[in-house]
C-alpha cells in the first residue's frame, strides 16, 4: 500500500506546485479591455482590469502554456503582453528520490503541467495615450 501511494504521488511538483495560476492584471488607466488568447490562437478569456486571469500551466505533455494578452482602452494605444510558464523549481525535487524520479519526471508533472510556473506572478500594463488626429 506505502509502494502503491508513493507511486501515486510521486510527481514533487505536482505535490508542491499547481497546474492552474491565478494571475492578477493591472492597467492605467482601469477598466481597460482585456483580452487572452492561448498558443493555439483562440481567444480564452474576455475581460477589463483590474481582474485575476486564472491560467493553466501546462498545454499538454511536456508543453508549457503561453498566452498572449491584449490591452486595449478608448483614447489609448492597444498593447500586448505575452506570458511564458518556466520550470517550476519542485519539478527538479524529482530527482532526490531515485527510485521514483522516472515517474515523476516523465509521467505525472508533465502531464498534470505542474512542471510549469508563471515566470510573473502579476501583470501590470501602463497604457500610452493615442495621437490626435490632425
């Protein structure tokens, strides 16, 4: 049963860490539109700051998650803001049990996207102005 267990749950980020992550996201000026779109391009989340995006790690085996962030404000240029997911530091508690890394390190964290962290934890965006029209 202690086998079985250890087995089970032998994936130290996956123990440790998390697979989705809320991230907050600031803009001056607020209630800016907000716009996340995956790797894959499809638009996940619609919203205006301030909010908390919540985002998942990972984006299938041993793919980290990336997402692209639109800002956009009347009167205010539009800007994009990209988010990478980084080793998370738990993933590499793997290999300090030697008879259990394999399946941590190649079956449970990566399939869970525990292996993955946010490389921020928040998002803060200053919006500039838009030219005048002549």
């Amino acid at each position: 049963m202690l086998l079985m267990l250890c087995v089970l749950f032998s994936g130290c980020a996956t123990m440790r860490s998390k697979s989705v992550y809320s991230v907050p996201i600031h803009t001056i000026p607020e209630r800016a539109n907000v716009s996340v779109t995956d790797r894959n391009g499809r638009v996940i989340i619609n919203t205006q700051s301030p909010d908390t995006l919540v985002l998942k790690s990972g984006a299938g085996y041993f793919k980290r998650a990336k997402y692209l962030i639109e800002i956009s404000h009347k009167g205010y240029q539009t800007k994009e803001e990209a988010l990478f997911f980084i080793i998370d530091r738990h993933y590499r508690g793997n290999f300090w049990i030697p008879f259990l890394m394999p399946i941590g390190f190649l079956i449970v964290d990566p399939i869970s996207g525990a292996m993955w962290t946010p490389e921020r934890q928040e998002i803060e965006v200053i919006l500039n102005p838009a030219p005048a029209d002549l």
